[in-house]
C-alpha cells in the first residue's frame, strides 16, 4: 500500500494528506477492450464474469479541477457490472470511446480497459482544486450519478441531462479498485455506524429504489399503498421493501425460495409470494403468454392483501411485465428500471388502457435523491441489505453470484480494506438499531 493511503487509514488529516504523492498506479478490477469477442455464440446464461474480469495494476489518471481521489475501502457487485463482464447488450468500450470525445478530461476515459464498480464507501485521499465542500480525510460513500454540471439540461432534475452517465459502467475509474476517480459532486458523508463493507454496496441500489417510489420523479408513493416488488430480496427489492414499510404502505414481496421468505418475515415483510412454489407459468412459449397465469397471481395478491396493488416495482422485465400491467390496481402504476430477463416487452395494452393504469420509466437518481435516500440510512431508517462479502481478487466469483441468481441483497467487495468490520465509528448507533437487524441477510445466506 502506498504512502498516502496508509498515512490516510491512520487517521492523518487533510494537510498533511495534501502534502503526500499520489501513487503511479492501483490495483483495479477490469475488463480489457481484446476480450469484448470472448463469449461469442454463447447464450447470455453461459457467459461467465469470472473469465473477463481481471485484476491488476492500472495507471492513476490526472484528477481534474472538481474531481477527488478516494480510496475504496469496499465496494459492491451491481448488476450493471455483470452486464458489463458479459459485454451485454453492448461493450462498454463504446460509452468510454463517446466520453472521450468530449473534452480533454474525458479523453482519460477512453483506453482499453474499463475500470468497472459503480458504489463505493472509503477516504477522499485528494480534492482537485475546484473542490469546495470536501476535504482529504473525509470518510465518504459514493453514488454513480456521473453529470456534467456546465450542460444546461442537467439543472432541473440530473437525471435527465443529455450526457448523464452512470460512474464506473458509462465511465472509467470506477469503484472496484483500491482507488476511484469520482466527481466531487458524487460523494455523501459514510454512515458512521456501518463497516466499509456495510457503507459500501448501498448507494446504488438504495437511491435507485428512492426515486422509485418514495421521490415525486418516481410513483411519489403515500400511505396505504400496496406495493407488488419483484426480487423483493434481491439488490433493489430489499431496499424497496423497506421504503414500502417505512412510508405506511404494504408491501408484497416476490421471491424465488423458502429461505428467502423467511429473511423478508424477519425484516417485517408479512405478505411474500414463493414464485417458484407457485410455479407461475407466465409465457407458454417464447411468443404467447398466459392470462389465466396473470388472473392467478392476482389471486394471490389478494388473498395476502385483500385487494389489488397501487404500484408494481418492476425490473425483470419481459418475463414478468404482462403479470405486472395485469395486477397493478385500476389507475394503478408500474414504476419500471430494468429489464433483467429481456427488454422488448409485451403486455396486453387493452388493460393498461382500459383501467387507466400507467408505466413509468426511472433510472438511478439525482444527487438530492441519492443523498435523501443516504441520509436514512445514515439515522438507521434503512438496513444495509449485505449477505455476503467477497475480496478484490474474487470479484468474477462475486459477479458470478449475481448473475446466476444465487445471491440475496447486495455482495460486499473488500478493496483497501483488507478484513470485514472495519470503520465503525457510532457503536452507541449501531447498538440502538441492534447488531440483529443490522445483520439479517448476512445471517440467511
Ligand atoms: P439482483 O440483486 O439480481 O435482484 C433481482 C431479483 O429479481 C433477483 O433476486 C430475483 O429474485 C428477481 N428476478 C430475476 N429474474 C427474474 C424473473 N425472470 N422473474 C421474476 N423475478 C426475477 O439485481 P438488482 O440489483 O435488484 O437489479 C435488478 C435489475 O435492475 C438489473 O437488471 C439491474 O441492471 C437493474 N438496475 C437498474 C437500475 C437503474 O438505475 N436503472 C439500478 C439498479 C439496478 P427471486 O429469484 O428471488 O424472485
């Protein structure tokens, strides 16, 4: 480890950190622009993170004027991560190529590796000179909002600038790396009563499933709502359980196991449907779907809750989203992100027109949403959803969790930190909200 990066993790202040060197190079998880042919003629299920995603040594980039160097203590596995290990629907060389034509400052981006993550949680090592609100020492998470702030288009909500990009998938110089390259305008004060690991894999999954529901910009939820979420323990389902319950609304959560039940009944979820028990046969074939498969699941809504839902969060896509018109109640809405299991999409129009139903589109969030939505987990409104914890030289095992399915909540990535249960610093917060509810998905893994 570098010098600064040790003075850093001893607790060295931001003058003396300002006067350290920075380091040539960083260990990194990438994927390199001569593999983006690798799994050629394979089916998407056969493609496999753990042969692209590599490790080594890369160069530090230049920090530009309002940009800082943090060092990642950890950080998460999100899907946009398998999608890029897999080089699906595009390589993302492309958006580093287009970011590089930009400016000079994007023209770093553009090189044959990608430097893949998009969250983060560890110490700002260096602020370039534009930065005002941050200094070196500050212990920090990160979100992915990556926004050009001389660009008009992004001065009313962010997320819809032209050139919004999302850090470290649409970028390089992203999380999964003993250091990342982050606008000043993505860092968010750490939670003090979390670990780095704890901290790390929330920003992404936990603001995107913000602006979802509870943000005006999404379903703008309110109390009593009946809210339908698909992998409700998955990476946004855990978070978005959470919102449902914490604003006086019923969630009803979809899953795919017994276990998986049982964690949402300890975290206060009471109505959970077990697809696979259920054994839901949405598709007869690859072209036609099942109504009386909708018309059941349905049924099953109501038997848990007694009537239709108000909101279906929805991300998996084409398998589930005719299910998802059909359930949601009369002038009901379906808040969509994804499309996991396939993006061209097919419902029956004749019931979203005819009951007044809607189908909104969101992507992750903007930095007042992503801060709002780290501010709660900061108070311990929000539990950290982390099941398991992998380290940098095992991220393609981590992704390869993901994109198997075979994970709950959010998987851990140490990266400068070089043990678990690092950086707790509000033991006194930690117990008030109980080591138990702090560690449900880790103990059901
Ligand atoms: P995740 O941790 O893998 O969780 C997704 C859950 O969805 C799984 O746990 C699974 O739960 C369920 N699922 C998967 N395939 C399904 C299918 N065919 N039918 C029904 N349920 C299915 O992933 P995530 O982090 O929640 O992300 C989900 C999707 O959202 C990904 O495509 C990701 O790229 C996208 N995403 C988008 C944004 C954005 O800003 N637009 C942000 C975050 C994520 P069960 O098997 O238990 O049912």
């Amino acid at each position: 480890m570098s010098d600064i990066m040790t003075a850093a993790l001893e607790g060295a202040g931001s003058e003396e950190l300002a006067a350290m060197a920075m380091p040539e190079s960083y260990r990194a998880a990438f994927v390199r622009r001569e593999d983006i042919g690798m799994f050629e003629g394979l089916e998407t299920e056969e493609k496999d993170p753990r042969k692209s995603l590599k490790i080594g040594e890369v160069a530090l980039p230049e920090l530009a004027p309002d940009e800082a160097y943090v060092m990642i203590m950890a950080s998460s596995i999100n899907f946009n991560t398998v999608w890029t290990s897999i080089f699906e629907p595009l390589p993302t060389f492309g958006f580093l190529d287009r970011l590089g034509k930009e400016s000079a400052w994007g023209a770093r981006h553009a090189l044959d590796y990608h430097v893949v993550g998009s969250d983060g949680a560890g110490i700002v090592l260096k602020t370039g000179s534009a930065v005002r609100s941050w200094k070196a020492g500050d212990k920090v998470t990160l979100h992915c909002n990556y926004v050009d702030d001389q660009d008009p288009s992004a001065h009313d909500d962010s997320m819809q600038a032209a050139n919004q990009r999302i850090w470290g998938f649409e970028s390089n110089f992203g999380g999964l790396a003993e250091i990342a390259v982050v606008k000043a305008n993505q860092l968010m004060p750490k939670p003090t009563h979390l670990s780095w690991e704890e901290a790390a894999i929330n920003a992404l999954c936990n603001s995107t499933s913000y602006r979802m529901l509870v943000s005006p910009n999404g379903a703008d939820m309110t109390q009593g709502d009946n809210v339908l979420v698909w992998g409700a323990s998955g990476g946004l389902g855990a978070y978005a359980v959470q919102y449902v319950m914490n604003g006086g609304g019923t969630p009803v959560g979809v899953v795919s196991s017994a276990s998986k039940v049982a964690l949402l009944n300890e975290l206060g979820v009471d109505a959970v449907i077990d697809r696979k028990a259920a054994g839901y046969k949405f598709w007869i074939d690859e072209h036609t779907q099942d109504e009386s498969e909708w018309r059941r699941l349905g049924k099953d809504i109501r038997g848990l809750v007694g009537e239709d839902v108000d909101i279906v969060f929805e991300h998996p896509g084409r398998q589930t989203m005719g299910a998802s018109v059909f359930v949601a109640k009369r002038g009901g809405l379906i808040m969509t992100c994804a499309a996991t299991s396939g993006y061209m999409i097919e419902y029956d129009n004749r019931h979203l027109w005819m009951k007044l139903k809607s189908i909104k589109g969101s992507h992750f969030a903007n930095y007042r949403e992503a801060w709002e939505a780290n501010q709660l987990i900061c108070d311990g409104k929000i539990l950290p959803p982390l099941s398991a914890v992998y380290p940098l030289e095992e991220v393609g095992d981590a992704a390869y969790q993901v994109h198997k399915n075979l994970h709950e909540g959010k998987i851990g990535v140490l990266c400068a930190a070089k043990e678990e249960g690092l950086g707790i610093d509000n033991r006194e917060l930690r117990e008030e909200i109980g080591e138990d509810r702090l560690t449900i998905f880790r103990r059901h893994d």
